[in-house]
C-alpha cells in the first residue's frame, strides 16, 4: 500500500471510530510532521465538507475520477514521501475522495443517487445541539456543585482530599495528609441527559461517564478494597492495587472484579441488559472471566451471562473518543443512544422498518445532520420542539 493510501485509510477508519492505538498514534506521527497535513486533517473531518463531497460524487460518479484527475494528475506514476510536501497531501485527498465515493462513513451505504435533502422534520431539529461536559458534584454533606459554573482549579474538599477541575473538563482527586480512614466521605457524580465527565478517582484510577450516568465512589479509599457504585455507561483504567481489589457495583446486575484493566459498561435502566467490555487486562463478573476483546451481557443478578467474543471495542468505547458508533445496532438502539447524548424525547408511531446500522459519525454532529442520514436509509422523523417521534 502507498504511503498516501495508507494515510488516506487512517483518516477514514478515524471517522468510522475504528483505529486502533498504534493507528491513532501512527495518524497522530503523520499529522504533526507539517503545518498542511494537520490542516488538511481537520478539513476532511468536518462532517459538512464530507457530506457535500459525498453528494457531489454520488450525483455524477465521473465527478470522482475528474476530481481525482485535478488534485493528483500523475497520483499512479509519482512516488510518495513520508516526509510533508504539497504533493503527498494532494495524492492522499485523492485516494480519501475514492474512500468516502465507495466506502461507508455514514450509518449503512448512502442510496445509489444521494440526494441532497433537508425536509422540515431534520429542518426542525437544527436548534438540537449536541452534548457537552456537563455534570453536578454532590459531596458527603449533601451540598451540590454545578462543575458547568465553576471556575478551574479547587472546587472543594472532601475527607482530606482536595477536588480540582481541570481546564480540560476533568475532576482529580489528591489525597491530603489529613484525609482519615475512619470515615467513608461518598461522592456522587452526575452527568444529565446532553452531558459527560471523567474523573480521576484518589487512587488514580481514572472514569469517563457518559450521558445520564452517574457515579458513587468514595473521596478517598481506604481499607482492603474499592468499590464504587454505576448506573448509566462509563468507561474505566483502573490502577492496579494487589492489597485492594477494584468492585463496581450496578444496583440489579452482576458485580464486577476488576485486576487493574480498561473497560467499559453499559447499564441504563432503559437498555434490555448489562454489557461489560474488556480492552485490556481482567475482569470478573459474575463468574465469568473476561478476556480482551470479550463482552459479557446479563439481563439481572439471578439470570446467566452470555459472554461474545471478538466484539468491536472500538465501536464500543467510540463516545469516550469524541464519536458516535453503532455495530449492527437497531434503530431503537440508535434513538436511546441519540436521546441520551442531545437530550431529546423519542417516540414511535407506525411499524418501525426492522433495520441494522453499521458505522458512525462525530459526537458533535447536529442532530438535523445525523437525522438526515438516517432518513437517507428509509427512517422518517416528526419533530417537535425536543419530542422526536420515529415513523414508518
């Protein structure tokens, strides 16, 4: 493969949530060799620029090669440097244009004649916006603090430890010398509808939480073990610590044993089970033991768990990385997912298609552009004010 195809590819399995850590790092290697690689980067993932490009080209697929012609005449006869030059940049906006003319960037394949259309549903939704770092604080004494409002820096203390916000979004807990380990001081962490957050738990270990999630957890261990307490979806890397193992705990669900791994669960009230998702390391739930790339699923704490193997866990963790990504996902998948992350209500009227899904886009998509594609696969919408309702 030639250095600008390979380039090329990285960019589109980015969009698509799909890169693994040595593609990111090779992707992120190639961006910061030159000033017009990383521009180039941040113009073709602008989801606005790839639906236009992708309009263009279904309209007239001939468009494809003429494009392909004017930006890289003599793409199949030159050689291509590693190093930056205009020429390199040019042959791999050559070959993503091929990618996104015959790939899947969006949910399932755009119909054969994309039409490039906003009806008044989609048109409605354009004040939707999508989420954010949002999230409220609730320390041991009861008092709540909107981590929206405050400014960076200490935002309280709880037991000994202190509690900064970062500029990044992110809340660390330091433990103090004063911090006791007679008392159990429970912190709570909730993020709403439209919202996420991460933190830095007082042993390092360190949680992402998705929307409408929230997260009970102690301001500093203490003791033979650390437990926190889950309901919605996070994602954890949890520091190691043979003399305390790591619990998480969602209220009806198999409890899970962490070794010092990477993760992620998914367990909202609306969802028809409890999945946990192993990256590295290992993990207990129930009695089974997950190895990487294993998912385990399980309806309650009496019913059995059903372990799969070979998930798509980039698929799986996309949201923590700033994306949105389904596997096979039915449209009622997508809808609470979509409902969580732009704080909408859904609905549904009629006999919904019995469709499958495959692929993603960027979290900060609008809403009306993430709707259009859907409605571009035979999924219709009436919208009202923050109420969605899906029809035939």
């Amino acid at each position: 493969m030639r250095p600008s195809e390979r380039i090329a590819t990285l960019i589109f399995r980015y969009l698509r949530g799909e890169l693994s850590g040595e593609e990111e790092r090779e992707l992120s290697e190639w961006r910061s060799l030159s000033d017009e690689n990383e521009q180039f980067f941040q113009e073709e993932i602008v989801p606005e620029n790839i639906r236009k490009d992708i309009s263009d080209m279904y309209a007239n697929k001939e468009v494809v090669w003429q494009k392909i012609l004017e930006k890289a005449p003599g793409l199949h006869n030159a050689p291509v440097s590693k190093k930056p030059s205009r020429f390199s940049v040019i042959s791999i906006a050559a070959v993503f244009l091929v990618s996104l003319a015959f790939g899947t960037y969006f949910l399932l394949r755009f119909p054969r004649q994309y039409q490039k259309r906003t009806d008044v549903a989609v048109k409605n939704s354009s004040a939707i916006v999508p989420g954010g770092n949002h999230a409220i604080l609730v320390l041991a004494d009861g008092s709540a603090i909107e981590l929206d409002s405050v400014r960076t820096g200490i935002v309280g203390s709880d037991n000994g430890s202190s509690i900064v916000k970062k500029d990044s979004g992110q809340l660390v807990y330091s433990i103090g010398a004063q911090a006791s380990s007679r008392e159990m001081a429970i912190n709570i962490l909730r993020t709403p509808r439209g919202g996420q957050y991460s933190v830095v738990l007082s042993d390092g270990s360190r949680v992402w939480l998705n929307a409408a999630s929230s997260l009970r957890y102690p301001a500093s261990f203490s003791g033979s073990e650390r437990t926190v307490q889950l309901e919605g979806e996070a994602y954890f890397e949890v520091v190691p610590e043979t003399n305390a193992p790591f619990h998480v705990q969602v209220k009806g669900k198999p409890e899970i044993l962490v070794l010092g791994t990477s993760f992620n669960i998914t367990a909202y009230p609306d969802e028809p089970f409890m999945s946990t998702t192993l990256l590295e390391g290992t993990v207990k739930t129930g009695s089974k033991i997950l190895q990487p790339g294993q998912q385990a699923q399980a309806k309650d704490s009496q019913s059995a768990i059903h372990v799969l193997k070979n998930v798509d866990v980039q698929s799986i963790t996309a949201w923590k990385n700033g994306k949105t990504s389904f596997d096979n996902a039915s449209i009622q998948t997508i809808m609470r997912a979509i409902s969580r992350w732009y704080d909408v209500d859904i609905a549904y009227k009629g006999t919904i298609p019995d469709k499958r899904f495959k692929g993603g886009l960027p979290r900060n998509t609008d809403l009306s552009e993430l709707l259009s594609v859907l409605q571009q696969n035979g999924i219709h919408f009436t919208v009202e004010g923050k109420k969605i309702t899906v029809t035939p």
